[in-house]
C-alpha cells in the first residue's frame, strides 16, 4: 500500500514536472500559437508596483522573447521610442486580465544601459491592439519615477522631481483602457516640472480710465494690474510674483491703494502691519516694502520690485465704405 502511494506521488510529481518544461521556448526557434505566446507570461495578482528596484531585479534568459516572435503577436515598433534603430532584448514579465476580456502583457526591454517596462494588451482573441511605455531606467526625459498598477487596472503613472530647494515634487497622472483602444488619462494630480498654474487675474476686466491705471509687468509672470476704484484717492490693484519659475519664491496680493500724491501710493492692510510704497515714474511703478510684509508672502523673498507699463492696445477699427455714385449719362 506504501508502495503504490508513493509510486502515485512520483506519477503526479513527474507529470508536473514534464508540465512546467512543457512551455515553448519564444527564442525564435520553435513554431508557436497565440495561445502558447500568451501562456508563456506567468499570471502576475494585482495590484503590482513598478520602480527603480524593478530594474535590479535579474530575470532568467528563458524568459527572452525573440524579435521575430515580438514582430509575429505584438509589433516591432513598440520600442522604438526609446531604443531608436537599436533592438533591445525583450522579456516576458507577466500577464494579467480583465476578466473575459483584454489581457495586458507587461514585458521588459534592455539594450546595453537603458532599461524599459512596457505593457502590452491584447484582445479577447489574443490579437494585438496596443501598448503603453511604463517606467524607464537611463531614458531621455523621462521623470517617471513609480507604476502602479491596482485592481481596477487604472495605471498610476507617478513622476517625482527635484525643487531647488531640495524637495520634492510630484505629479500623478492615472491612465486606463477604454474599448476604443487607447489608453486615456482619466485623472491629474499635481504639476509636470515645468508647469505653472493658470493665473486668474480677478480685476483685469475692471475700468482703468485713471492716469496711473495700466498694466505694469516684468513678464507674464511677474505683473501688477492696476485699475480704478470707485472710491476717491483709491486704486485696485492685483500683484503677482514667480521670481524662480514656481520653486519657492512666488506668490499673490490682491487690495486697495491710497493715492498720497500724484506719483505715489501706499497698500496697508488693517488687520496686520504690513505696508507697501508704490513709486510712478514715467512709464514704471517701483515697489518697496515699508514695513515686513512676511505674512504676506513666502519668508525667502519680498514684494520689491520693478514693472514697466504696457502699451495699452489700440482697437483697429476698420474704413468706412464709401458708395461710390454712378455715372449719369
């Protein structure tokens, strides 16, 4: 009876055995289906992070794919963004589906020190449709720093870049699959590097039929609008500075301000002892703090400052036509 139990388990042991080393090889060499290219990728559970220790990770050669095969189920310029003319090793990393549906292939390329993650996906036939670059290792411009992929099969595509300050900054932009075939950004989290906020100037649509009324600015990032008010010797005003490209030193006021003399103002709030001097002088309004104005603005810079005044733009109104008189005979 001891004997027959364990003839069974060696029986069912070598089957399984024979069953793991049963899978193709996708090298190039043997003649493979779609069925088998798809089962060559092990079942990855959501959900699954990608990152720079993805890269450390070594994976076997018998997970190669060859570039005939990738040219046969998938297509051969799914590289080419990042690998230019140069072919890449491919690995197959794993799989993973949306239930009877797309299946996604997410697979690995390496070509001398770049490294790549991309996903793959597939139809309900195993046909290809389309792909999508995941995270990379010594690739141009890319500042994504973390994948992750969750079990609603949105892609949050994490990119984490450095301030001059020496923090950190971090946008999120979450991707998925729609039946159209494409993936789409279906949410923003955050700000690219490089990217600013809209400034909403909430006075610009204001009259400015007074003499010190304009628009002063260095740039369209550092401005100060003026314009009237319907008080006497009062002027509104909206100031706005980025003066290191939204890093650290930026910031907003909005107020009134009192009309001392005909080439002079002053901002003082209330509630706290800030006070700002505005100077005219031709066609330039200078700004200097009077008293600290901390609580206004970020500690490691000042609302002191320079602006010129633009040129009011002048409408073109078109000619009048002219009849012209016919001739009498």
């Amino acid at each position: 009876m001891k004997l027959k139990s364990i003839l069974l388990i060696f029986t069912i042991a070598t089957v399984a055995f024979i069953g793991c080393k049963s899978k193709k090889s996708l090298s190039g060499s043997d003649e493979i289906d779609a069925t088998e290219f798809v089962d060559f990728f092990d079942d990855i559970k959501l959900p699954i992070n990608l990152s720079d220790t993805s890269f450390k990770r070594k994976i076997s050669d018998s997970a190669v794919i060859g570039e005939k095969i990738i040219g046969s189920f998938l297509n051969d310029t799914i590289f080419s963004k990042q690998f230019k003319e140069s072919k890449p090793k491919v690995y197959a990393i794993g799989k993973f589906k949306n239930e009877d549906t797309e299946t996604y292939l997410v697979l690995k390329a390496v070509q001398n020190k770049k490294e790549a993650y991309y996903v793959a996906v597939l139809d309900e036939n195993y046909k290809y449709i389309t792909n999508m670059f995941l995270i990379g290792k010594n690739i141009p411009r890319s500042e994504v720093s973390n994948v992750e992929i969750d079990t609603r099969l949105n892609f949050n595509i994490i990119e984490k870049y450095k301030q001059k300050d020496g923090s950190y900054n971090q946008f999120t932009e979450v991707k998925a699959y729609n039946n159209v075939g494409v993936f789409m950004v279906i949410l923003t989290n955050g700000l690219k590097k490089g990217e600013h906020l809209e400034i909403i100037n909430p006075i610009d649509t204001l009259p400015s039929t007074h003499k010190l009324s304009g628009d002063y600015e260095k740039n369209d990032r550092n401005f100060i609008t003026i314009r009237d008010n319907n008080k006497s010797g009062k002027l509104n005003f909206f100031l706005y500075f980025d003066q290191d490209n939204g890093q650290e030193c930026y910031g907003e006021l909005k107020g009134e301000m009192t009309i001392v003399k005909a080439d002079s103002a002053y901002y003082q709030s209330p509630t706290d002892p800030c006070k700002i001097g505005f100077k005219f002088s031709g066609n330039k309004v200078i700004i200097k703090e009077q008293v600290n104005c901390g609580n206004k603005r970020p500690m490691n810079c000042t609302f002191n400052a320079s602006y010129t005044k633009k040129k009011a733009e002048v409408k073109k109104t078109e000619p009048k036509k002219t009849e012209q008189k016919k001739a009498t005979k």
